[in-house]
C-alpha cells in the first residue's frame, strides 16, 4: 500500500511540474508589446481589429504620461489548462508592469478559447482598485459585452473604468438583481494546494471545492439568507448556451436566489477534466476536437495531422491540417525572456484582481 501511496504521490507531482513547465513556456512565448512596438496592447488571437487596437493604446499611453501607471492589454487564444490567475500573475511578474518604485501596474488578461477575463492589480493600486472593485467593473462593464458578443466595446468600457478608478475618478458601479461569476476564480489555499499532490489529498481538494459550493450564502443585496435551486428549478435561469454546457458535462452551473427581494446568483463551475473547449463562435465550453495522426513525425521531419474541430451547441465546425514538431534528440530548451530585459517598469503584483468567465 504505501508503494501505491509513494507512486501515485510522485505522478501527481510530475504532472504538476509538467504542468507548470508547459505553462510557463506558453507564457514565455506571448510578444511584450512594450518590446515588441513599443505600445501596450498584444493580441495573439487576432480578435481585435486594429482601430481598437490604437485606442486602447491611446488610453493605455495617457495614463501612463498622467499617471506614470502602466496597463497591459493582453488577448490570447488560450491558455493551455492554467489556471487564468496563475497565468496574469506570473505575466504581470516576467514582465515588471508597473514602475518599480509605485508597483502601479495593471494587467487585463483575456483568454478568448476559455472564455475568461482576469485583470492583476499591482501593489500601489491595491487602494484605488481592490477585489472587489476590480470584480464589479467587471460585472458591469465588460462580461455584460462579451455575452452579447460585443468584445471590443467590452474592452474598450473595461479599460475606461479601470482608468477611471486608477485615477481615483468618480465611477458608477450599480448592482445588478442578477450577478454571475466563476466560484472558481476564488483560488485555493496554498496547504490545499501541497495536499493535492498526494491522491488523498486530491481527493480532499474535490471535497473541500464541494464543501465550498455548498456553503450558505448571504444575498448581496438585503442579506438575506439565499436559497440554492434544484437543477430542474435551476434550468430555468440557466442561457441555451449554459444549458448546453451542462448537458456535455464541461461545466456545471448553482443558481441561488434569495426568497426576499428575488435577487439571483449564477456561479460557474468548470470541470477540471473536460474534452471540451470554448467555441471561437458561440463562446461557450462545447468544442470538441478530434485529432487524427496522417505522418508521425520523428527526429528528422515534422509530422502532420487532421483536426476536425465541431461545436455541441452552434453551427461552428472547423477542419484544418495541423503541424507535427519534429522529435528532439535533445530536450534542452530556453523559455529566455524574462523582466530583466522588460521594458515595463519593473513592478510588482501581489495576486490582488478579479476573474470572470462568460
């Protein structure tokens, strides 16, 4: 028995450490735009068309000659199964954005394959724009764009608020009757996440995530004590497109709704294994990908492959011929980079921000 233990124990630690490694080296690879060009924007998924492009490099440059605030604008496709907070805080770090005597840095990181949005706060800023109120621009100004299919307005509404409050600004922030958000943004604890390199302890994060779902909550709005709806009540709340999430089984969705002033909560919970990933059309977790082998590659050409790609939920399909690297001999490799060679100024975040999926 402890052979298994120490087996398993070991798996998991070298699936975490491939895990980081693969991370990082995606990481490494999205083009500094304050490197690259000089601006502040960079979007490797090319979503953004260019006339946005410059105004948020407007916006971005203006607050930075006022403020001497540095804000990065930064749009990937995705992000290969790490965790959107671990990603813009480690981004946010090789990058040093903010100046390194102010750490007034801001990071707005958007994943458009996983449907999720993260802004970083930097230390100096921690005062003009905390949690919270990172999490309500983006209740209100953004994720209400992005489920209307309206990204670019989104960014741009977005990028103005989080000015606005770096600025110290008046800003409005209503509440919505309805508020919807990824429970899973919240994180772990650090001992949670040491305990999961054991298979115990994994199975005690599974445990601990249910107890957490679970837990009674409190209505934002009156304080009263919420109630959680069954799935058949809970459908009725639920989009087409969330509704055909939970019917694959790449998400599962809780909706609470408080019995005195009828407000709702939606949270969002990806599931942490799932062939499934966000449509570039509909946006939702319903791409299924099937990958079929025509040459193997080996340590002297490339191979290839067909990828047939078919959304659940709309019409999205997509076929294309996908490039094999060729086996190295040698797995020695160089992620480079870094914030010793940033052009940023050098700050520092200590995790604060927000997340939202859509």
């Amino acid at each position: 028995m402890l052979f298994f233990c120490r087996v398993g124990s070991t798996l998991s630690l070298a699936l975490l450490l491939a895990a980081q490694a693969l991370g990082a080296e995606s990481l490494a690879g999205i083009p500094n735009p304050r490197l690259q060009n000089g601006t502040w924007v960079t979007d490797t998924s090319g979503t953004i068309d260019a006339r946005v492009i410059a105004l948020l490099n407007e916006r971005a440059a203006a607050l930075e000659r006022d403020t001497t605030g540095e804000l990065a604008i930064v749009v990937i496709r995705s992000l290969e199964g790490l965790p959107i907070e671990d990603a813009a805080e480690k981004l946010f770090q090789m990058w040093g954005i903010g100046k390194k005597t102010r750490d007034n840095g801001l990071l707005l990181l958007w994943s458009t394959g996983d449907r999720r949005v993260r802004v970083e706060v930097g230390y100096g800023l921690e005062g003009a724009l905390p949690d919270g109120k990172v999490g309500a621009i983006l209740d209100q100004y953004v994720i209400p764009r992005f489920k209307a299919g309206q990204f670019e307005q989104g960014l741009l509404d977005g990028v103005d608020a989080l000015i606005a409050a770096a600025r110290n600004e008046p800003l409005a922030l209503a509440s919505a009757s309805t508020e919807s958000y990824d429970d899973a943004s919240e994180g772990w604890p650090f001992w949670l996440q040491v305990l999961g390199l054991a298979p115990v302890g994994l199975a005690g994060l599974f445990g601990y995530r249910k107890l957490r779902r679970r837990r009674p909550r409190r209505c934002p709005q009156c304080q009263t004590r919420m109630t959680r709806l069954d799935e058949a009540d809970d459908d009725a709340h639920l989009s087409k497109g969330e509704l055909a999430e939970e019917n694959v089984g790449s998400v599962d969705y809780d909706v609470w709704q408080c019995p005195s002033c009828g407000h709702h909560l939606t949270l969002r919970y990806p599931k942490w294994f799932s062939q499934y990933a966000g449509c570039p059309q509909c946006h939702n977790r319903t791409l299924q990908s099937n990958t079929v082998t025509t040459e193997a590659a080996t340590t002297s050409h490339e191979g290839s492959a067909e990828v047939t790609q078919t959304c659940g939920f709309c019409t999205y399909t997509h076929a294309f011929t996908k490039t094999l690297a060729r086996i190295s001999e040698s797995t020695s490799s160089s992620s480079g980079g870094g914030s010793s060679s940033s052009s940023f100024g050098g700050g520092s975040s200590g995790g604060g921000g927000a997340s939202r999926g859509y």
